[in-house]
C-alpha cells in the first residue's frame, strides 16, 4: 500500500537524506487499523503531519471524529484479529507458553522457528525439502483471513526474554464450511512435550464450534508420531496409494468415521 503512493520513492532516502524506519512506519499504520477496530465509535481520524525518519514515527496532531457505532464487526471488510481465541497453556516441562492466531507481524518470527525445524520434520510438513521461503510465501503464511482459514501458534519466552515460536497448526476450510483441511509442525526439540496435541485439540474445538463437519489431512506414512496423535483423538485413516500418504479424517460433528 505504501509503495502504490506518490511519496514512497522519498521514503528509501535521496541525496544527503536517510532512508525511514519503514518497519515502524508499517507498525504505526496497524496499529491505527487495530485502534479502528477495537473502537467502533471511531467514524474518521486525521493524522496532520505525520512525521517519520529513520529514527521513528511521530504525530504532530491529529484529530479524531466519533459517531454511533454500526453493526458491529459486520462494518469490517476483513474479520479483525481474534483476540479471544488466545489461550494460555502449560507444556510437559512446566513451561508456560501462549496459544493464539497467528499476526502478519509474527512473519520474521517464523523465518526463526522454520529454520529450527529437522529436514524430516520439514519433509512431514511440506511433503519434501524446500528452500528459505520468499517473503510473498511467508506473508500469505502470517496474514490470513480469519473468515476462510485458522492458523494458531504457540509462543514463549525464550532465555534471552524475547518471544519464540513453538509451533503452529492452520486449517482452510471450503466455502460451504463442510470441510477444512490441517497441517501442524512443533519446532524439532520440543516434541514429546504434549505441545502437539494441546494445539490440535485447540483447533479441533474452534473448527467444531464454527459448525465444520469435518477435518481432514494428509499424512506421510513415516510420520508415525503424527498419525498415532490422529488416532488418538479419533481420526479414522485412509491410505493414498499414489501418494504414499495416509488422509485422517476427524467427524466434527459426533463419533464415528466421516460420511457414515
């Protein structure tokens, strides 16, 4: 979006001038579209001038017009983060790690968590090796609409006090909400922490509390950790000859085997 505007060329620096701190500058902007979001009320905002270098942002003045709020999020093109769907949790080792949406601003965050990931736990989840992933892939991966898919990711402190991703289960689901299709990955040496499940039965309650009929995966035939959890938690297995895969399915809507 900054980059569509007459001024961003500006923004990279010229002449004797710096380029900006377009990482705040980014910042600044959601956390309007946040405030906007959590606020109804808020009906206009004009920020004049909005100052911003390659120390940081600054608002000179601004102004802030209200009205009655208008249905709700239905106003919203996109749905807004799912602040309520966080969860704290405790891991097998006793630490306390946090369970929620993914954000467009984990993305440099997961850059790290993949590369903690085995070339087989790489090859479980992508079905292959692949390579350092470009940003467009990453930012499809981090900035998601909640309306159509799910992503939850489990963050800690790491011994340095900063946030680290732990692991991340997602869904997409059809446009008829009758399916919606998983894939999980816990970070290579926190497996056996009970980390797995903790997220995927998370998933399992949100795609069965928005009216999902089913859940379903594919599965390597090595990952056998993977496809014990499955049948632990109810999947019923089905074996992809041409694909050397197991497909688990979840019925969301009661017991028993998908379509029966």
């Amino acid at each position: 979006m900054i980059e569509r505007t007459r001024i961003s060329r500006l923004l990279h620096g010229y002449r004797d001038q710096p380029p900006v701190d377009m990482d705040r500058l980014c910042l600044t902007l959601m956390q309007l579209s946040q405030l906007i979001v959590d606020i109804p009320e808020i009906a206009e905002v004009d920020i004049n001038p909005l100052l911003v270098d390659e120390k940081g942002v600054l608002a000179l003045d601004a102004r802030i017009g209200i009205a009655v709020a208008k249905d709700g999020m239905r106003r919203l093109a996109i749905r807004p983060y799912p602040e309520e769907l966080e969860e704290s949790v405790t891991l097998g080792d006793g630490r306390k790690a946090l369970v929620r949406p993914i954000r467009p601003e984990d993305e440099a965050e997961h850059y790290a968590f993949l590369s903690k990931l085995s070339s087989e736990d790489i090859r479980f989840r992508f079905f292959g090796q692949v390579g350092p992933l470009p940003h467009s892939q990453m930012a499809r991966l981090t900035q998601i609409d909640f309306d159509r898919e799910m992503a939850f990711i489990a963050t800690a402190a790491s011994p340095d006090g900063k946030p680290e991703t732990l692991g991340v289960v997602r869904t997409i689901t059809d446009p008829d909400n009758e399916r919606c299709e998983f894939a999980i990955v816990i970070r290579s040496d926190l497996k056996g922490r009970g980390l797995g499940r903790t997220m995927l039965e998370k998933m399992i309650r949100y795609s069965r509390g928005r009216g999902t009929a089913a859940m379903i995966g594919q599965v390597m035939g090595e990952n056998r950790t993977m496809l014990s959890l499955a049948e632990r938690l109810g999947f019923s297995r089905k074996f992809i000859e041409d694909a050397s895969a197991v497909e688990v399915t979840l019925d969301l809507r009661g017991s028993g085997k998908f379509g029966d």
